[in-house]
C-alpha cells in the first residue's frame, strides 16, 4: 500500500498548522495576535499589531505553507488530485491550526500560494484582482472576488477536473473562514454582520476601527 499520499496530506495539515503569524507576536512584541485587531493569525494583522517587518516575513512563509505541499506531490510524481488535497490541507491547517486550539488565519497566503502551483492562470487573476483591489483601497472584496472568479476561469479555460474543484475548494474555505472567523459571535445585527464578513471580512463597515481594535474593545 502506498502510504505517500496519506502521509502528504497529513503533513500537509501540520505545516499549514504552524503558527507563524502567532509565535511573530509572542517573540517580537510579547503579545497573543488573537486578541489583537481582527483576531486574524495571519500577515495582515501582523502588519498592524507587531510590525510591518513581522509581515514581511509572515506573509511569504504562509504563501509557502500552500506552495510547498502541492509542489512535494509532484516531485514525488502523485496525481494531480493529491497535490490539490495537500494544498487544501494547508490552507484548513492554517485557519484552523491544531496548535492554537482549531483557531488561525483567513488562509489567503495559503490558498494562493497553492493556487500557484496547481493553476498559475488563476492565481494571476487573483493577483490582478487584488492589484485593482489595492487600488481602490478594499482588499477583502478584491480577494473575495478573485477566489471566487477562479473556479469560473478554471471552466473556461477547460483545466482538469482537480484543478477546477480545487479552485472551488479554495473559494469555499475562504469564506467559511470569513463567516466562522475565530469561533467569534457576531457583533452587530445579525444579517449586517454576516454580510460584512461575507464581503469585507468584518462585522462592521468601519475597517480602521475593526483591524485597531484592543484586547479590551474585543471583549
């Protein structure tokens, strides 16, 4: 029986788990990122809360968390369908991380970081979408728009049935992470907060407000 494939995505799994926007906070600022901001264990709330430095180095490990597994599929010639399951247990991994009681980031860096290796199309118009996105100063609707424009660009340009449900996949883990954020309530009117997280990734429309919010503005 050929236990590679089983032990990829479980490794996988464990990479993706690694805390690196979290041990950021605790090493350089001695702080816990969940109780900081948007609660995200991830680059973006890093950049914030502990330092545009800590970014610089969250942002492209966790894009590696994603890239990493898919690429490992294929040197050791697994199918494509394996390759597609270890980036999708990356990105789980890292929004739900084993180390920090099931909690973590968005998985963007993650997803796109599999997207590269699976479907390189894809992950450009991601990151033209985003580009436009930061032009108009919004990057959660950017990314939201991009992840989910990707499984269509996926049919259109005829990919291979994993590459097409991994995009979906991708897209699908991305806003389940958006509504279930860190197992937080939500604040506001239910129907408004659900929305926003859907559309903005927060509960409210006040980004500046939400990603500076305090430990004690969070309880």
């Amino acid at each position: 029986m050929n236990l590679a494939a089983p032990l990829l995505v479980v490794f996988s799994y464990l990479l993706g788990s690694f805390p690196t926007a979290y041990l950021a906070g605790r090493s350089m600022k001695g702080i816990d990122i969940r109780e900081y901001g948007s609660g995200n264990v991830g680059a973006s709330n890093v950049s914030v809360h502990v330092s545009r430095l800590a970014f610089l180095a969250v942002g492209p490990f966790d894009f590696l968390k994603g890239m990493v597994p898919a690429w490992a599929a294929r040197r050791l010639d697994l199918s494509l369908e394996v390759g597609v399951m270890a980036g999708l247990a990356a990105m789980m991994g890292h929004s739900w991380s084993i180390y920090l009681g099931f909690k973590g980031g968005r998985g963007i860096s993650v997803g796109l970081g599999t997207m590269a290796m699976i479907a390189p199309l894809e992950f450009l118009l991601v990151l033209f979408i985003l580009a436009l996105a930061v032009l108009m100063k919004n990057v959660p609707l950017g990314i939201g728009i991009g992840m989910a424009s990707s499984p269509l660009l996926a049919w259109l340009l005829k990919e291979p049935a994993p590459v097409m449900a991994g995009c979906g996949a991708l897209a699908l883990l991305t806003f389940a992470k958006r509504l279930l954020a860190n197992w937080e309530p939500l604040r506001g009117p239910k129907r408004e907060a659900i929305i926003n997280r859907l559309l903005f990734d927060r509960d409210i429309r006040d980004r500046e407000e939400w990603i500076k919010r305090l430990p004690s503005e969070r309880r």
